[in-house]
C-alpha cells in the first residue's frame, strides 16, 4: 500500500468510528471518490446513522 492509501484507509476507519470532525469527514471523502453523488449519499448516511445513535 501506498502512503496515501494507508492515510485514506485509516481515516475511512476513523470515519466509521465517528472520531473524525464533519469537515475531516468531508476531506477524506473528497480525496476517496469524485463522484458527488456518491459523497452527497455518504453524507445523508451518516447524518441518519448519528439521528439513530441519539433515538437509542
């Protein structure tokens, strides 16, 4: 693995954890995919994911 791909795997794994900030967040998706629909979706999922965490 590359050194950026050990950056990007390690803040994908932060990322799921929920330690990183929403504009780290942000970053790392921008740097994994170009698409923004894809990052418009990862957005959305991650906005319901912390909405359920607070509901239980």
């Amino acid at each position: 693995m590359t050194e950026k791909e050990l950056r990007l795997t390690k803040g994908i794994h932060n990322l799921v954890r929920g330690t990183l900030t929403w504009e780290e967040s942000w970053k790392l998706l921008s740097e994994v995919v170009e698409s923004k629909e894809w990052i418009c979706f990862w957005e959305l999922e991650i906005l319901l994911f912390k909405y359920y965490n607070r509901l239980n």
